[in-house]
C-alpha cells in the first residue's frame, strides 16, 4: 500500500506520490518489474506488501520500500497494489520493461499533471525539458523546493529537495531507468543537457489522450483542442509540438478512435473510443490485426 507518508491527496479516492516516495533510489526497470510479476503471480486474492517482496525477490530493504511506489507511478499498479490494465498488459507483452513504448508509458503517468506521480516530477518535465536547455543538479533541487513551497506553504528539507533532485535526474540518464528515450545526457558532473527526443509513436500519445481526457474531463466527450496543448496539456509532456500532435491525432482519426472539427474556433476533439486495450494492442502488436 502507498502510505499517508508518501501520498498527497488531489481528491476523492485519487492520490499522487509524496516527494520523499522513492527513498532516495532512482526509477530502476528491472526491479519495477519483479514488483508487477510478483503481483500477477499471486493474484488480486493475496495483496502483496513489504514482508512477501522480501521473501520472494531478492530486492533490498529500501527497494522493497521504494519499487512498488515506482510502480504505482509509473501506473503499473494501483493505490492498493494491484495490476492497472496497464500493469495487466504489460506483464504478458513487455515483461521486462524494455520496449520504448513502455517506458514513454511509464514517463508519462511519472509526470501527467493529475498523477500518480509526484507533482514535483510534472514541474520539472514541463519546464526543464526544453531541448537544447541546460542545467546543474542545484537548480532542480532549488526548483523542487520552490514548488513544494508554493504548494504546500512550506519547502522540504534541503536534503529531500537533493535526493529528490538525484532520482529525478538519474531516472533520465541511467540506462536501468528511463535513458532508452533520449531525453537528457550529462555533459559534466552533475550539468545536463536536454536533447530533442524522436518523437513516440502516435499510440503512445493516444493512450495518453485517453488517460487524461477521463482524468480531466469525465464526462465530456467534446472538448477543445486548446486543453491539449501547453504545460497541462500532452505536447509539452511529449516535447512535441502543435503541428506534430495535430497530425498525431489526425491518423487517430483515421483509425476511428476521434473526429477533429477545424473549421471554425474553437477547434473541437470529439472521442469516439473509450477502451485503452484497443490501444495497447496496436502499440505491442497484438490482436486483431483488422
């Protein structure tokens, strides 16, 4: 279970990471993925916590801490440590967490504006991968500071702020993380350069729209373009820009899964498709091929 230490409450029943989750360990693959295995092995009947990861993985003490909260913000588990359909797919067509597709994923529930990440991580994705922009490790323990502060009304500690900063950072650069999708590379000790990512595929970008159309906008099925671009929309989340999410959703259109009315604006997206399986078995190749 995430616990009230390393959870912030958005609202309702829905929770996003704290900013000390990770205990002081970077976004590691490998062992995010024998958290999910050992979920699906045991079953939604036998909830998984702290004492049955360290009899059946070999994971430390603070991993077996740390992982499944990397989990549950990487969307691959639920708040109470159960497979998301998400998780479900993924343990059966990317076990060991290594296609690029997966790790988009992963990056993006990390760092959606509504969660499960901490919303530190959304802060630092929107405005420090601008490709091109440099920065050293002070600056993001700084900026991570500064926004816990303006909302919460009072900044973590220095060293929270530090480690928060490191596993951010690692997280991008480390190959056992996130490194495969081309986002950062350090070009001195603890100095970072963002670099200008290939773009992921049209269906990651779709499952994306999806999660975030029921997160933000439950009960619509029309909304305006506009919500889908800047700092709280997907192009800045993708580091992509307008035209390249236009023509993203366009060949969503085509496969059926929305219509674009651009005639007049404000321009209008109008869901079609609800369901994330559809998408997830375009992405990996799976299903029906029709």
């Amino acid at each position: 279970m995430i616990s009230q230490h390393d959870r912030e409450e958005i609202s309702g029943n829905t929770y996003r990471l704290g900013v000390t989750f990770h205990r002081t360990f970077s976004l590691n693959r490998p062992s995010i993925a024998k958290i999910v295995q050992l979920v699906k092995e045991l079953g939604d009947k036998t909830p998984i916590g702290r004492k049955t990861i360290r009899q059946m993985t070999n994971l430390g003490s603070i991993y077996v801490e740390a992982m499944p909260r990397y989990a549950y913000g990487a969307g691959l588990l639920d708040r109470g440590n159960h497979l998301t359909k998400f998780g479900s797919f993924i343990c059966d067509h990317d076990p060991l967490l290594e296609n690029i597709v997966t790790q988009w994923l992963i990056h993006y529930h990390l760092s959606a504006p509504h969660g499960p990440g901490p919303s530190f991580w959304h802060d630092l994705v929107v405005h420090r991968f601008l490709p091109g922009d440099e920065f050293t490790h002070a600056q993001i323990s700084a900026q991570i500071q500064q926004f816990v502060a303006s909302v919460r009304e009072k900044p973590p500690r220095k060293e929270d702020a530090d480690s928060s900063a490191t596993v951010f950072i690692n997280s991008y650069t480390k190959s056992d993380g996130l490194r495969s999708i081309g986002i950062l590379e350090e070009i001195k000790p603890k100095y970072y350069r963002v670099l200008d990512p290939d773009p992921p595929s049209p269906w990651v970008v779709a499952y994306a729209l999806l999660d975030f159309w029921k997160a933000h906008f439950p009960n619509r099925t029309t909304i305006n373009l506009n919500d889908l671009y800047g700092e709280n929309g997907l192009t800045s989340l993708f580091m992509i820009s307008k035209g390249r999410l236009n023509a993203m959703l366009e060949e969503m259109q085509r496969e059926g899964m929305l219509e674009l009315y651009r005639i007049a604006p404000p321009y209008q997206v109008v869901l079609l498709a609800a369901d994330e399986i559809p998408i997830l078995e375009k992405l990996y190749g799976v299903g029906n091929p029709g």
